[in-house]
C-alpha cells in the first residue's frame, strides 16, 4: 500500500522551477509532485534554466540539476545568486560524492538531494522551504 504523504502538501500557488535535462527524471519529479498542484516550470539545459528564472519572477524554488549541458547546474546557480540570494536552489544529482555536495553549496545551492530521489525526502525537502 503506497504512502499518499503527497496529499499533505498543498502548493497550489507555489512554483518551481525545474534545471532538468533528462526528459525521464524531469517526468519522474513532475509525478512525485503532482498531487502537491505545484505549478512545474523545466529548464531543459543550463542557459535555458537560467532564462526562464529570469522571465518568471513568481519561482518560488528551484530543483538544479548540476550535470546539465552547456553550463553546469553549479554555474546557473552562481548567476541565479548575482540576481536572487533569497530563493531556495536544491541541487540534483546522481554524484553522491562528498566532493559533488560541497561543490553545488558553495556555489550557492540551499541544499542537496541524490538521484534516484526518494520521494518523501524529496516532498520534505520541498515543504521545508515553502513552508512559510
């Protein structure tokens, strides 16, 4: 019997933004986090995550990617951080190196959670931030 811990969130007016160049791991966040009614917004590579977070004003998270193509997670992140300090970034990726994690927090991400994602950890996470 699957846990519908999902049904506890409510992100209705919430936004995240989503660095995710794999169609497959951006499907499978978009299903964990469909019964929480966030609205999704995907950055297939790295400039494009970049744009989008600079055309939409209301994100209110972002899940980064840190191995995307054309410009690494860790680099958006950087130029997110020139414009934004307050948003919350949460970096992404199947590297659960030590070295990955301290990487993508100096370069300004708030967190940090490993591919495959658990999705409990992943909703608690979430809600850790947009919970105010």
């Amino acid at each position: 019997m699957e846990n519908n811990y999902a049904h506890d969130f409510n992100w209705s007016t919430r936004t995240i933004l989503i660095g995710e160049d794999e169609l497959i791991n951006f499907r499978l966040i978009e299903v964990m986090l469909s019964k929480t009614k966030v609205k999704l917004i995907r950055g297939v590579n790295g400039p494009d995550t970049l744009r989008l977070f600079k055309e939409n004003p209301q994100i209110d998270l972002i899940l980064m990617d840190i191995k995307m193509p054309e410009m690494d997670g860790c680099e958006v992140t950087k130029e997110i951080r020139k414009m934004n300090t307050h948003v919350p970034i949460i970096a992404q990726t199947a590297y659960a190196l030590e070295e990955e994690k301290m990487k993508s927090l100096e370069a300004g991400c708030n967190s940090y959670i490993t591919k495959p994602i658990n999705k409990k950890d992943l909703l608690c996470l979430i809600d850790s931030y947009l919970r105010y």
